[in-house]
C-alpha cells in the first residue's frame, strides 16, 4: 500500500512498484488508508510524512495504537530532515526511511527488506 497526498509521486510509486512485479493499492489520503487496513490489511505500507488531513507520523500512531509495532511494516518516505525524537521512533525493526526523491534501487531494496 502506498499512502501519499501528491498525485505525480503517487503515480511514480505506482509504477515502479509495478516494475518490481507487485500491484500496489494507492491512497492519496491517511484516513481513508486507515480504514482501508481494516478491511485488508497490507504486507508493507509506503508512507508519506507530509500529508494531510493528518500527516504520516499521526497515520503511524494510529496504525501502532491499532495493531502494534510488528503487525505491519512501514517505510516511510520524506523530503523533510528528520528530527531527533522522530529519528527515535525508527529503532523498530519494522520502520524505515527513504529519502525523496526516492529512487528504483532505494525503492526496491526497501521493499526486499521487508517481502524477501
């Protein structure tokens, strides 16, 4: 699942994630993600940080609140610099951070990381 508010970086994920031979379903918006995993919950989420109406660390509380740490991993993808209690959170195993613009090899490795 990719979670990202900004059309061309949606569709520019979209097809990457398809050269890599996955079908990514696509959400521009974190709430209507976080009812989507209620229905069918992903193997990986790609996630951006700045979003509305809530932004990829409120998506990652809610999700962690609802399914824990080790349910579902996340990468998440930024152009912004992380801040140091932010850069906390990402000593879960099942968090990581790519950097925009994110390119195929970064892309594919995260995702190797997490699906094999």
């Amino acid at each position: 699942m990719v979670v990202e508010d900004d059309q061309p970086i949606l569709d520019l994920m979209d097809l990457m994630i398809q050269r890599l031979g996955y079908e990514p379903v696509l959400i521009a918006n974190g709430l209507e993600a976080l009812e989507l995993i209620k229905k069918e919950p992903p193997a990986l989420i790609l996630l951006d940080i700045m979003m509305v109406p809530i932004n990829g660390w409120e998506f990652l509380d809610k999700l962690r609140g609802e399914y824990g740490k080790h349910e579902m991993p996340v990468i998440l993808f930024t152009a912004a610099p992380l801040i140091d209690e932010k850069m906390a959170q990402l000593k879960d195993p099942f968090l990581s951070v790519l950097t925009k613009p994110v390119s195929f090899t970064e892309l594919k490795a995260g995702i190797a990381h997490y699906l094999g």
